[in-house]
C-alpha cells in the first residue's frame, strides 16, 4: 500500500482481511426483519432481547414482522447489561432446547454479545469460558460456523452487530474478556435509527464515547504490518491492527462524533445528530471488527472490575455500575498523550477528525492537542471528571493496572509497548482533568 504507516516489516502480515455482515441502515428498516428471515429460510428462530426492550414498541416492531412470515419465535430477555458466563450459558441451554433454523438479536452490545455466545456454546459445546485466550480460558479455538444470526442494533455506540467479537464477564473473575472469531460474526446486521430516538442524553454520551473510542483506537492502532505474520489464513483474526480499509470507517465515524456527539446528548429531537452518530457507532463497529481497540478498552476493564458502590442516572442496574462507554473514555485522554509519542502524525490527525484546533500544532504536540480535545467533549457532555468522578483515587492505582494487565489481546494491539508501570502511569494521569 501507498501508505509509509503500512510499510512492510520482518515477520509482519504482508495482507488483512476485511468481513461483515450485510448491513442495512434506515429508519423502519426494523420492520423488515420477518422478510429478510423469511429468504434466509427461517422457519422458526429464538429472539434475544433484553427486558427493559421486551415489552416494548421496539420488540414489538420485529413480533409483528415475523408473525407477518409466519415464523415461530421463542424469546429469550434474561439478558443483564454487561452480560456474564451464567447469562451466555442459560442461553445456549434454551438454543438447544428450542432447535431454532437462527436466532435475531435486538438490543444493545450485551444483547447481540450474548447471542454471539449462546450461538457458539450451543453448536460446539463446552463452556463459553474454553474459548476464551489462555490463561483466563483454554484458548479453545471456535471450530467452525454457528446457527445464521440477524443482529438489530438499538444504541449508537457498541457496533457489535458488525464485530466478530463478543465481551463477556467471567463472574469468579468479576472480569470482562474477549471471545473473537471470525465464525461469530452476524449473518445480517438491521441499524434503525429510530431506536435511538427516545434514549436520554445521558445513555447516549456513554454509546457516543463508546463509537468515538471504537474509531480513535482503531486509527491509532499497530499497523498489520506490524502484527506477527499468521501462515494458515484460516487462522487469522479479523483483530489484525490498523489497515487501509478500518481507517476509512474509522475516519468518518471520529468526523461524525466530533460534530454530532455533543448535539445528540444535549437534545433528543435532535434527529440529524442522533441518526449520524448511529451510523457513526456501525461504521465504527466495522472499523473496529476488522482492526481491534487498544490501550482504552483494557484498561477499562481495569475500572468495571474494581468498581465499587456507583451507580448511573438512566440505567436500571444495581450497583455498582458504570457504564462501558463512560469506563472507556475517563482514562482515554491520558491514554492518548502515552501512545501519541509513537505515531504523533496518526494521533495529530485524530484530533484534527474531531474538529480539534490542530492549526500550527507540531508532532510533538499531538498527544495533548488530542487530550484537550477529548477531556472538552467529555465536559460539554457532563461526562464524569476522569477517575475520581466514578470513585476511584491514587491509592487504586496499582490494583487498576493489575487488573487490566491481563488484557493482552488489547494491550499488544497498541501503536506503544506498554508495562504495568506506563498502565500505572496512564491511571495516575486521568484522576482528574479539571
């Protein structure tokens, strides 16, 4: 490729591979699921939803549609956010049970995870824990392709129903981690903006920092070039590192969260703002799908594990809680001027997609040009001032790193080599940014 950020290296991958699901985006496009199910050959599915969403006009919508095709549903909503093992095994018990031709998801990242999950225990046996990296799982390989699954996205911010991934508590580890195969990823990917029309601003700052995070991690990315080369291709993972095409989504998803975060969360009429940051979350979910996150996505694992008595205006979870999005970016700007020393040119361009003021700023200023630029979001959005708004002091430190070390999928996948003490370094730096 043209590009010098993509040059060849010694025992680097020499190629990357790019998938997705069919995707349709539209308003009303929710009510095509019983057609599109119909020509895939359902006949009888299992719908995976959540329980806030399963007595709702949104649900609702997609009953009506496969009723429309006569197709049998079962539903399955015993769905919590931030869905664990006991969840996922529950699932693919009732898969099982019900012998569905497919399954559609409709719901948020922990519906359609879920699913991905259920789908694969169900057809391959085990525990969902066997195929989770070593030494957190068995590092079980997914064998081969599960059941056609329809993915209906219902938030601006996860992208899951475009990724090979899915993110799953590990409860005697209190833990998130990552399954990732290419076999999990959506038959069909449904995004309707109109499910995003009535989510307070609140829930949509969370989403909107998830998708602006998704593209500024892919875009700042190891270059594939720079990933071990893999010989067997029916081996590689679509997590592969920054690439020519995740930096085409992920560019236009980083434009449309700089100019339309902000609005999206301040007014829920707001429908030009709202329906852009909903295609900005899918084109960041297939920029993402097809390059992996980095550095900000571990380390918030970090924070959701050793969270403690917090809970979130507008979600109905116990506590503690916080949500993915807000774990993402209350560290991301410290993050950002860490990794920005690497490739400053990638990070200078970041910003400048976020409609950062970059004029005259030099390679040397990129890391702090782009964490003015993310902590001024964060404050116009009312997003929580770094770790001390969500509970967390420099006594927590230590164990923060300790905890999101384990993350190394993520932490490799990093444009800078990173130890516990940069990942104690970087915590110390989002205490507080204001």
């Amino acid at each position: 490729m043209g590009c010098q950020y993509f040059e060849p290296t010694d025992n680097g991958a020499n190629s990357f591979t790019v998938a997705m699901p069919k995707l349709t985006f539209g308003r009303g496009s929710l009510a095509e699921v019983g057609e599109r199910a119909n020509a895939i050959g359902f006949k009888k599915v299992v719908l995976f939803t959540d329980p806030i969403l399963e007595s709702g006009p949104i649900v609702e919508i997609v009953r009506k549609s496969l009723t429309q095709q006569n197709i049998q549903f079962s539903i399955f909503s015993a769905i919590r956010i931030e869905p664990d093992d006991d969840c996922v095994m529950q699932a693919a018990a009732m898969l099982k049970d019900a012998d569905p031709d497919g399954v559609i998801s409709v719901g948020g990242g922990s519906v359609i995870d879920t699913a991905k999950g259920a789908l694969l225990v169900a057809q391959h046996g085990g525990h969902i824990r066997d195929y989770f990296a070593a030494p957190i799982g068995n590092s079980k390989p997914v064998p081969g392709p599960v059941l056609p699954h329809i993915a209906c996205a219902t938030t601006s911010g996860t992208g899951s129903e475009c990724t090979s991934i899915t993110v799953i508590r590990l409860n005697d580890l209190d833990t998130k981690f990552v399954v990732a195969s290419p076999h999990l990823l959506a038959t069909q990917a449904i995004v309707d903006p109109q499910c995003c029309d009535t989510l307070p601003g609140n829930v949509v700052a969370s989403t909107g920092f998830d998708l602006l995070c998704h593209a500024l991690e892919c875009y700042t990315a190891k270059a594939y070039t720079r990933h071990l080369e893999i010989k067997d291709p029916n081996a590689r993972q679509l997590i592969q590192g920054a690439n020519p095409f995740s930096d085409l989504s992920a560019q236009k998803a980083l434009e449309i969260a700089g100019k339309y975060l902000v609005r999206g969360v301040a007014d829920n009429t707001d429908k030009e703002a709202r329906d852009n940051l909903m295609w900005g979350a899918t084109l960041a979910g297939i920029a993402f799908g097809n390059s992996g996150t980095h550095l900000p996505h571990a380390m918030s694992y970090g924070i959701t594990h050793l969270m403690k008595d917090i809970t979130t205006d507008g979600y109905q979870v116990s506590s503690p809680f916080i949500p993915h999005g807000i774990s993402v970016i209350i560290s991301a700007p410290s993050i950002f001027k860490h990794t920005a020393e690497a490739t400053p040119d990638r990070h200078l361009e970041g910003a400048n997609f976020l409609n950062a003021d970059t004029k005259g700023a030099t390679k040397d200023e990129a890391g702090e040009v782009l964490h003015k630029r993310l902590v001024e979001l964060m404050r116009d959005t009312h997003i929580p001032n770094g770790l001390s708004g969500v509970g967390f002091d420099h006594s927590h430190v230590n164990a923060l790193a300790e905890s999101s070390f384990r993350q190394q999928r993520a932490i490799a996948n990093a444009p800078r080599d990173s130890n516990l003490v940069d990942l104690e370094n970087m915590y110390s730096g989002a205490l507080k940014y204001w």
